[in-house]
C-alpha cells in the first residue's frame, strides 16, 4: 500500500457527509472553482462581500444567464395535486446554487462553469428495444407529452435535501409511446457527452463518462418516475441538467441523470457511472433507506439546502406507499 494517494475526483470532500453545511460547502470547492469563485465575489460586492462567497449581484447575473432561454410556450404546467409536500419548498435559489453536475465540477458551485454552454438545438433519442425508435426535438417532446408540474422530495446521498417543483410527464408515456419489445428489462439513461463543450470539467479516462444511469422496466413505468424538463415553473437552468433530466424521487438523487441525449431499453442491468465507480457506496438500486448508512457516514438524517435544517429521512424519500410494491 503506498502511503498516501492522490484524491480520485469522487473522492473529494464534497462527497462527504455534512455536520456543518457552509464549512463543507466551502471544502468542497475544486481548486479551479474556489479560485474562481474568489474572483467573482470580489468583483461583483467590492471589499464588502466575504471573499469566498458570491455577493447578491454576482448571484443574480449568475441566474439569469444560466436560465434556458427562451422560456417556451410550455411553461408554466398545471400543477397535479395528486402530490403534496409534507415540507416547505425549497428556496429557488439556493436549489440553483447547490448542485452536482460531474461534467462541468466536482464543486457545488456548478453554474460558473455552464455558462459558455450551448444547450440549444437539443435532441433525445429513444432506441434499443423498441417496436418504435424515435428522435425528439424539445419542441416535439413537449407537443407529444403534455407537460404538469409536480412537487417532490429530493434526496442525495450525500446527505442534502430539498424539495421542488419539476415540470415534466410521466416517463411511462414515452415507453407506452416507444412500445418495448418483450426482451427489454431495463432502461438506460445517458447524459451529454461533455468532451468538447465549452466550460466543461477536463474529466480522466478513469472517469466512466458519459453519465449513465439505469432502472428495471418496473421502476421506469412507476407513476413517479418523471422525465423533467422544467423546474420552478420554468425551464431547466443548466445546472439543473437542462434541457431532460431524469427525476426518481424515492431514489438517491445520483440516480436522476442530467441532460439526456439517449434513453435505451436492454436486456440487461447496464453499468452505471457511480455504481462504476464505487458499487459499495453507489448501488444500482439506491433506494433512499434512512436503515442503510453509507459506508463513510449515516443517512439517518438529511438538511435542506435552503433552510439548512435537519430532518430525519424518510424511507423512500417518503413514497413508500407508491413504490414498496416494486420491492416485495
Ligand atoms: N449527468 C449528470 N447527472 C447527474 C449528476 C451528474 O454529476 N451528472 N449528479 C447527480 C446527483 S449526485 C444529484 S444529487 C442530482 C442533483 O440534481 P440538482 O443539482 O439539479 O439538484 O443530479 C444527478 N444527476
Ligand atoms: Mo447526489
């Protein structure tokens, strides 16, 4: 064993559980962020601002050229009722601030690194196992499937929570669209390929990009899955995975891959990106389980990225009753 190794990417500190959420958030700044960071701060508040923390105007100019634009004829969405939060939302901005997107940084502060990035002209695939394989533009996806804003739980296995409003539809429409054939077992969802986009993280070949992840047919077609395309009754600012993300909510966030370009039905379970990475840590099924630590710490509890309260978590993320079934 050699006596000291260089920290691996995913195993940098914002990987880690949380006693004290500004201290870590500041430790878990990559050097490249931090920097950066440092930089803005002090431009944006003159001498006023804490030196390693945005000022408001610096915030703000951040949102809005991290936003999608133009805002489309899709949003807002009626809202669903059917699901009810027992918790305050979330604060937009914080929500907007306090991300994890691989691609771009292993930092929270994700959205400085976006910002060169040309999400326009987007298109998704659906392919493999399917009577009827098909490309959407964004505009097609939202005329094919009306969209309806939904509030859930979001739950990351580091720890931090929060909850919001996604906009999207139900994943089981494409699949009842797509129509798998009797072989398809599993779905699998792919991210952007980030090598050549502006702005993005020089990622190591070690690294199993492009962002994949998977889930059983079952899963997929549960009510609760959601193809999300908005967030906040608009739609997705980059950081957020803009312009399709995955949204599983009784699920570690991990599983929710950002930024779809490919949704695949096979045969068999296909290899992940964190579970690639660390099957230990990151397994394939990651249903959040308040029961089941991770192996460096507890996840009895969880906090609010806005509020930075603490609650206990909830097994399921608190959606026992719609998907315990899947498990029995
Ligand atoms: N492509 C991609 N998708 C991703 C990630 C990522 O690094 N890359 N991070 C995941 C993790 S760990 C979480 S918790 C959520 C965070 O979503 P949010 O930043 O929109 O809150 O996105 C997930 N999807
Ligand atoms: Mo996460």
């Amino acid at each position: 064993m050699p006596f000291f190794r260089r920290r691996k990417p995913w195993e940098q500190p914002g990987l880690q559980e949380t006693p004290e959420p500004r201290v870590n958030e500041w430790a878990a700044l990559s050097r490249r962020g931090w920097m950066a960071l440092a930089a803005g701060g002090i431009a944006a508040a003159g001498g006023a601002a804490v030196w390693w923390r945005f000022g408001p105007e610096e915030a703000a100019a951040e949102e809005k050229s991290n936003k999608t634009a133009p805002r489309s004829a899709f949003f807002p969405a009626k809202r669903n009722e059917e699901f009810e939060l027992d918790r305050p939302l979330t604060d937009e901005a914080a929500a907007a601030r306090y991300n994890n997107f691989y691609e771009f940084s292993t930092g929270k502060r994700v959205t400085p690194y976006v910002k060169e990035w040309d999400p326009s002209d987007w298109k998704i695939e659906v392919a493999g196992l399917v009577e009827r394989p098909a490309t959407f533009t964004m505009d097609e996806l939202g005329r094919r499937f009306p969209y309806e804003e939904r509030l859930y739980r979001h739950r990351c296995v580091e720890t931090w929570a929060m909850a919001v409003p996604w906009t999207g539809f139900p994943l089981r429409k494409l699949i009842e669209h797509v129509k798998p054939l009797a072989s398809a077992k599993f779905v699998k969802f792919v991210s952007l390929d980030h090598t050549k986009v502006k702005g993005a993280r020089r990622t190591s070949k070690s690294e199993p990009f492009p962002y994949t992840e998977g889930l059983s047919i079952a899963e997929a077609a549960n009510e609760l899955t959601l193809l999300a395309t908005g967030i906040f009754g608009h739609a997705l600012p980059k950081q957020h995975g803009t312009p399709v993300r995955l949204v599983v909510p009784w699920k570690y966030g991990f599983k929710g891959a950002k930024s779809l370009v490919r949704i695949e039905f096979v045969e068999r379970r296909p290899a992940t990106f964190w579970t690639t990475l660390g099957p230990e840590e990151y397994d394939f099924v990651a249903n959040v389980n308040p029961k089941v630590p991770h192996p460096r710490w507890s996840q009895a509890t969880e906090w609010d990225v806005g509020t930075r309260e603490r609650r206990p978590t909830l097994p399921f993320n608190g959606y026992g009753e719609l998907v315990a079934k899947l498990y029995g």
